[in-house]
C-alpha cells in the first residue's frame, strides 16, 4: 500500500447556510461537520492529515484539535485554490492523497477505503467518487466520453441545459496522486462563471495530460450529501439520526418510535433499556441496560446506572445510579450525583448535590448546594436556602433524617445523623443528631373569636 494523506476543505463561510456559525462548524445530531468527516477519516490509515481553514480558523481549529494539521486559506478562491495552501506541507510527496469536503457529514471511512482501493488497483492518477442521484442540482456533472471514461467535471453553475440533464454527480471526495496533484493545480484557472479556481478542473487536466482519471461510483447515496443550506443541514440530521437509532437497535436498545427519538453520535446504551417517544439524548452520556427513559426526557451528558427510570425530566451534567426512579417533571441540573435507589418526584429540582442511597424527595423540592445522607426523606415543599443573594452555601443532611413537609434549611447548616425536623420549620441553626427541631411560631388557637367578630357588625 502506498503513502495516503488526506485534505479537508473547511475554509468557506458557507454563504447559504444564512448563518452566524461557519458552515462546517454546524452540527449534525450534535457533532460538527467536519468533526464527522475527521472521525471517518481518523478511522483510515492516514499519514498525515491536513485539514484547510479560512473562515472561523481558530474556532475550526478548537474544535478539531490535534487530529489534523491546518492550513491557512486567507482568501476562499475556490477549492483548488484551498488544497493548494496545503502546497508546503505535501507538494511532492509520493503517496495518494483524500480530498473530502467538510460540508459531507454522512460520508464513512467503508467508502473512502473502497475509493482508495479502486484508485490504487487501476493505477490512476485521479478518482472521483461520484453517485446517480435523482436530483443533481447544485452538483457538478461528471461528463463521460462516448468509451464512458471519464473527462471532467462540469459545475451546476457552468453547465449547459444538457449537462444539466445528467444525474451523475461529482460528491466532492477524490483521491489523486500526490504529485500529479500539486502539479496539476498549478494549471488551474478561475476562468468560469464563479471566477473561481475549481478543484474538479485537475480531473480535466490529468486527462488531458494522457493520464489515468476514474470514477468509484457508490450506491451509498445518503452518504453523498452535500450541506450547502438549512433545507440540506435538516436531511443530514434525519439520515445521520437515523444510522444512530438503528445501530442502538441492533446493539439491544428498544427504540418505541425513532422517529421521535434524537440521540447524538457518541452516547452509550445498555442492553434491554427502552427509549420511548419525545426523548432526547446528548453529548457524552452513558446510559446503562434495563433502564426506561422517557417519554419526553432530556439529557446530556449523564452517566447512569442499570434499571433507571426517568420519565418527562430534564438531567444534565450528573452522575445518577441504578434503580433511581426520577420525574415525571423533575429538573437534575449540573454536578449532581445521585446515589443508588432513590427516588427523585415530580417538581423536583436537584442541584450541585450529593443525594445518599435510598434517600427520598418525592415532591415539590429544591435541593441545591448539598450533601444529603443515606436514607434521607425530604418531605414535600422543603427545600434548601443556598444562597443570600451574594453567595452560595452548603446544606448537609446526614443519614436517616426525616425533613417534614415545607421546611426550609438555610444555609450554612448541618441536620445530624437521625435529626428529625418538624414541618413547617425554618431552620437557621445545626440540628444535632438524633434531635427534634422544630423551628416555627406556636399555634394559638382564639375560642369563638370568629363568632364575637360577628356580633360587632
Ligand atoms: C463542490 C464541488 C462540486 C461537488 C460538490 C459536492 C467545486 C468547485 N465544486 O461544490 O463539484 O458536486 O462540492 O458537495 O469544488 N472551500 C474552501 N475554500 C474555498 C471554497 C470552498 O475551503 O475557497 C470548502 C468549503 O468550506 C466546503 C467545500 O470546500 O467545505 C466545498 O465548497 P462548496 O462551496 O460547498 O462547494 P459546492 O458548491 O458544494
Ligand atoms: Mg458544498
């Protein structure tokens, strides 16, 4: 096998998109274009990858790290003008060298590997990965000969009305030989309605020059996508959306209508867990087997146990563990870590807490800034006074407290081991372990006084 490089084009503004953010930097089912396009290639065995920014270079940069090296493209003269910035970094290397588009989110490392395989097998200078698809506006056409070589690569925006008529079309992946490349792109020119130097012009030259050009033609259409506009962006969520469902499916996850059902690229399922309807999964969660979540649920980057329940709730940025009934209508906001076997209820808003195995609140709470025991009730309508408008204060609740209905514990303070606190209470001080507190003005109960109001009207 020869040397294999790969170039990235990510250097548009991506005009069409009509957007603040960077055409490649638009997620799809969470994760950025271009990320995909690099974790597919990350996947082939690649020599060194360069990956060419223009517009958002830094953000661009951020988000694909170390994976790539990056040229500068300062000015976006077209895509031949972009692989040429990668010129001192490649120019004369022998190998065979990837072009992607980073605005091709559904594009897989099976097919870019077939591509290098028939490029390498027919000893070809250049190969196109090109794909017969119903509607091939926007795309260039791949013009054959009357032998069915091909010759070269005409734009939507250049071609004449019968070019037009051909369905197949140019997906923006090809693989060339290093040197040919950089040679060949020294004859680009811009001399075409977009004033702009084609990538797919090299194709014509090589041609020209006698050698090899091909085309892998791939029945894999989904993966041929091209994002130039929302209306696109939206097609890649749903196919890439989709592969997702359909892979956690085959992985053992029971999906009740995928549909319905958005989870992102890297999240994890368990085996036997079933996703109902309205459910929304992301970031870097792992969810573990025999859970149910949903329907209406959402979460990010959670970690949670086995046999899990979490119904119409909303859990970010926590750590929750098995057997923890939560919701319908609870809130698990970041940094919380809930223990095994407790129950979270409805209207229920945990916060920065710690909550001990077993432990309970059931209803109508907030628990924020806390440290909460094993086998704690919090009764409902209690909550935690973290915070004086200034700054934030911590509440611990030891083990086996029970907090009646309604209290409020105002922080800093500890309820010790056992405590009991009276409802209603409004507690300000440490409660030591194994009292009773009860923190609220006597009841006075006044005989007949409603009676004698009446008699003085
Ligand atoms: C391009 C191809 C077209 C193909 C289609 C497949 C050209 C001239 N046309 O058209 O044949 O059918 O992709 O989706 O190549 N970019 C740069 N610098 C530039 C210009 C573009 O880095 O100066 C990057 C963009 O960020 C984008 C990619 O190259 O990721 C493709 O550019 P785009 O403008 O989307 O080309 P298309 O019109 O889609
Ligand atoms: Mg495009």
């Amino acid at each position: 096998m020869s040397n294999r490089y790969a170039v990235i084009l990510a250097a548009g503004q991506g005009t069409r998109m009509k957007s603040k953010l960077y055409k490649v930097l638009h997620p799809v089912c969470g994760k950025p274009m271009v990320q995909h396009v690099v974790d597919q290639i990350t996947k082939l065995d690649i020599q060194e990858m360069v990956t060419v920014i223009g517009h958002g270079a830094d953000k661009v940069k951020a988000q694909l790290g170390e994976a790539s090296h990056y040229a500068l493209q300062e000015e976006q003269l077209g895509t031949a003008h972009a692989v040429m910035q990668a010129q001192s970094m490649l120019e004369g290397k022998e190998g065979v060298t990837i072009v992607v588009c980073g605005d091709t989110p559904l594009i897989k490392a099976e097919t870019m590997e077939s591509l290098f395989r028939h490029h390498e097998e027919l000893s070809a200078k250049a190969t196109i990965l090109t794909a017969r698809i119903d509607n091939p506006t926007g795309y260039g056409r791949i013009i054959r000969n009357e032998e069915g070589l091909v010759e070269k690569i005409v734009e939507h925006k250049d071609a004449t009305d019968a070019e037009r008529e051909i369905n197949e079309i140019n997906t923006g992946t090809y693989c060339f030989d290093n040197v040919a490349l950089f040679e060949a792109l020294k004859n680009v020119s811009n001399d075409n309605v977009q004033s702009e130097y084609y990538l797919p012009d090299v194709v014509e030259i090589l041609k020209k020059q006698g050698e090899v050009v091909t085309a892998y033609q791939t029945n894999e259409l989904e993966e041929t996508l091209g994002v130039n506009d929302r209306v696109a962006l939206a097609e890649a969520e749903r196919i890439m959306r989709n592969r997702i469902n359909e892979q956690q499916m085959r992985n053992g996850v029971t999906i009740m209508d995928p549909a319905n059902t958005y989870i992102e690229t890297d999240v994890v399922i368990g085996q036997d867990t079933v996703i109902l309807p309205g459910t929304i999964i992301k970031g870097k969660t792992v969810i573990g087997a025999d859970c149910q979540i949903g329907p209406n649920t959402e979460i990010e980057s959670c970690e949670i146990g086995d046999e899990t329940v979490i119904r119409q709730s909303a859990a970010y940025k926590s750590l929750i563990g098995s057997r923890v009934n939560i919701g319908p209508f609870a809130h698990i906001r970041p940094d919380s870590d809930i223990k095994d076997d407790v129950k979270i209820g409805n209207f229920v808003e945990i916060k920065k807490a710690v909550f001990g195995e077993g432990s309970k609140a059931s209803h109508l709470s907030y628990i924020g800034d806390a440290e909460v025991g094993k086998n704690v009730n919090i009764g409902c309508g209690s909550i935690t006074v973290n915070y004086d408008g200034k700054n934030k204060f911590l509440t611990k609740i030891e083990d086996d407290v029970f907090i009646g209905c309604n209290s409020n514990l105002v922080a800093p303070v500890t309820v010790g081991k056992g405590a009991y606190v009276a409802a209603g209470s409004t507690i300000t001080k440490d409660v030591p372990g194994s009292a009773l507190s009860i923190a609220r003005a006597h009841q006075v109960n006044k005989e007949n006084y409603v009676d004698k109001l009446n008699q003085k009207k």
